[in-house]
C-alpha cells in the first residue's frame, strides 16, 4: 500500500469503507445518491470504488468533474466528453453520435454571451444534454453516472452572474430534476453526484429544495478506530517502519476523527522524519505539530472557504466567531457560552429568533464534520472533532 495524501486512491491504496460500499450499492439499484462532506475524506476515492463495483456488475461508466464549469456549456461539455470515453472503448454509432454532440456545443448562446450569430442556429443547452444522455439510455446496459463538485458548479453560476444567476440554477436544476432523473427512469441510468460544499443552504435560500430532495443524500463517517488502527498497521508494514501498538492509538488519538486522510498526512511526517534504527513514538508529536505549521496548512484553509461558499455572509460570520469560541479547548464550550456569543453577535433579533438561528447553525457544523457534542453532568459542549484543525483554528487566532 502506498502512502498517499492528496489525490484519490485506488485499487490496493484503497482500505476499508467495506460498509460504505455495500450500502451505497444497494442504494444504487433503485435510487440516485448525493454524497456530501469536506474536502479530502474519501469522496472520490470512494465513489471511483462504486464504478470499479459497477463494472464488476456488467454496468458502464461515465465520471465527470464538473468544478471548473462555470457555465451550463462547459457542464455539457464535460458530460458529452466524458460519455465520448466511455464510448471509446467501444465503436462505431455511439462514438459518432457523441462526436455530433460535442459539435452542436459551440452554438449554445447563454446570457451575457456577445451577440447570436444567425448564421448558427442557436441550441438551447438542455436539447444537448437530454441528447447526450439518450445515447446512454439507448445502450443495453445500466450506466453509473458519476458527478463530482456538483455544487461548485452551482455556486459557480450564481458567482459568476450575479443578475440571472439565481435563475439559471434553478433551471439547471430543474432541467436535473425532470429532464436527467425523472423522463430517464426505469432506462438504466442511476446518478452519484457528489460535493465538498452543501447544497442545502442554497436551496433552501432559493426555494428550490423540491429539486434534489428525491436524492439520497449520504455522508461517509471517518474510520472506526480499529480500522484507523488496521490502517496504519498496514502503511507500518508497506514501509517496514517500526510503529508499535502504542503508537498507532497516540497517532489515532492526536488526530481525533480518523478519517484516512489525516492518517497518511501525518503518516508521511513520520516517514520524512525517521530515521533508521529509531523508535517511532518520538516523532509523533512532531508530526501531528507538522500539519498546522504555516505553509503546511493548506489542508485547513478550506475548512473556512467552505463557510464563506456556501453561506451568506452574516452566518459565515457567526460560524467563525463561535468556532472560534469552541477552539480553545480541546473539550469546546458549553451551548450557553456559544449561545451567549451568538446572542451578542445577533444584538438586533429577540431571543427566540437568536436561539433558533443558533441552533439551526450549531446542526451545520455538526453535519459538515466542524464539531461534535458531548454531554457530562449536565452541561453541553461543542467541540472540534478533528483536534488538528482545533489547533490550527487557535494558532490561527493567537496573536
Ligand atoms: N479508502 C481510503 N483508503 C486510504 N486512503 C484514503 C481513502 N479515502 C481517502 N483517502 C485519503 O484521502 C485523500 C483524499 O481522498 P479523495 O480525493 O478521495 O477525497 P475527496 O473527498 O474526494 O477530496 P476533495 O474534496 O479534495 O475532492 C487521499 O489522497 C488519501 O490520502
Ligand atoms: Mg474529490
């Protein structure tokens, strides 16, 4: 097993997520998935792992990645092309018929495009990638249609146009809805779409919930941490390095909320400092120290970007100061004293508009993987559940 922290794993890099794979199979037969959760824990490796699954099954596959799009054009596009590889394996008609897609593309106008040229018939971007999808529901197979940082797409359109931005999500998404799952049903196509960002907010903000809730939207829990624990043990072995039991539950402890990702970051500390003939044991807390030093702290940069994304302003804002109240800590603070935070930053609501707003946000952070409530004696408290972003969250507010 290589070590590798960054870019999606697979094949024998792959470990674990037995659960998650068996699960989102079955779902796959009769239902469309919308996996969200933070940057880095396992989307793709995972949904990859769900094709390579399809495959096995006799299924085709389509994956694209549709974050850098950021108009509807550029999200046809990348489908018509991701359909025109998978149909490179095979040839003739299919081939053909997505080479005539990929040709229509250049006469889709959108708003704020310079002047129609008459000469070009203008096509409507749906006409397009209805058709695209027909030449799949035309095969004889099931296809898995794999889409990756859907909601940066989204979120894409209404940054990028700010006057009718609003209305072309909402017509993406209707277009999603009605066109890409609902008229397609029963003809063999099933969807994973998935994201770093929730879609939530901007529904809801927007009124257009009605559009993705026939999905299933599903998360992916960090490791148990016998798995984490087994994890390890396997890189220990891949690179003969001597970590003991003992090191494994400091390493496993340190980072608080295994998820594989800051396993092998922190792993790969460890081997860049070892040295042989040396214990281990030594440098772990050098190498969890490593992940929040400055420059080395990119991983943690888009856990605020993440706020300012997908929230509106004033609650991105709300969501930082009581992180930051949470962060000094590692056992958080009590709900009063968030409360009470949120309340002096809310001066002009009542207190039950304040509380409302400050639960409903207290949910989001505990859903997108920030905190985690405990209760003792009585009291509440939020804390971080990954103890290196805690760190970096404080050091960050130190002066
Ligand atoms: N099942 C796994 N086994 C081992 N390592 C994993 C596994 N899943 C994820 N990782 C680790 O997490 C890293 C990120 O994985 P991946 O790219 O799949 O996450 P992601 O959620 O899609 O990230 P992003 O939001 O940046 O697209 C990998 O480089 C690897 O270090
Ligand atoms: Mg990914």
């Amino acid at each position: 097993m290589q070590n590798i922290a960054g870019t999606p794993v697979e094949g024998d890099d792959f470990f674990g997520r037995e659960g998650a794979i068996h699960s989102f199979w079955d779902l796959l037969g009769n239902h469309d998935i919308l996996l969200l959760g933070p940057r880095r824990i396992g989307k793709t490796s995972l949904s990859r792992r769900l094709m390579v699954e399809a495959r096995q099954h006799g299924w085709s596959t389509i994956e694209a990645n549709v974050a850098s799009c950021t108009d509807e054009r550029a999200f046809v596009e990348k489908l018509a092309q991701a359909i025109k590889s998978e149909a490179g394996s095979r040839v003739g008609a299919a081939l053909e018929a997505v080479g005539g897609l990929l040709n229509r593309i250049d006469r889709v106008r959108l708003p704020g495009d310079a002047g129609f040229d008459l000469s070009a018939k203008p096509e409507a971007w749906e006409a397009i990638a209805s058709d695209a999808l027909a030449l799949l529901t035309r095969q004889s197979n099931e296809t898995l249609i794999y889409i990756d940082e859907l909601p940066i797409f989204l979120f894409n359109l209404l940054r990028f146009d700010v006057k009718t931005g609003k209305e072309r999500v909402r017509r993406f998404l209707d277009w999603f809805r009605n066109d890409a799952r609902d008229a397609t049903r029963g003809k063999g196509l099933h969807w994973l779409m998935s994201g770093s960002v929730g879609l939530d907010t901007l529904v809801q903000t927007h009124g257009m919930a009605d559009a993705i809730n026939t999905l299933r939207q599903r998360a992916l829990d960090p490791f148990s941490d016998e798995e984490a624990l087994a994890f390890l043990e396997r890189l220990a072995e891949s690179y003969k390095l001597p970590v003991s039991l003992d090191d494994r539950k400091r390493l496993v402890a340190a980072i608080g909320w295994p998820q594989p990702y800051y396993l092998q970051l922190a792993f790969q500390n460890i081997r860049a400092m070892w040295r042989e003939g040396q214990p281990v044991g030594p440098l772990i807390d050098d190498a969890i120290n490593c992940l929040i030093e400055p420059g080395e702290d990119n991983d943690f940069h888009h856990w605020e970007e993440r706020l300012r994304i997908q929230h509106e302003q004033s609650v991105a804002d709300l969501a930082i100061a009581l992180l930051t109240v949470a962060c000094r800590k590692p056992d958080g603070a009590s709900t009063t004293a968030l409360f009470a935070e949120a309340q002096r930053l809310l001066p002009d609501l009542g207190e039950e508009q304040q509380k409302q707003r400050f639960i409903a946000l207290r949910d989001v952070l505990i859903r997108d993987g920030y905190w985690a409530i405990s209760e003792t004696d009585g009291t509440r408290r939020c804390h971080f559940r990954l103890e290196p972003l805690r760190r970096w969250w404080s050091r960050r507010n130190t002066l």
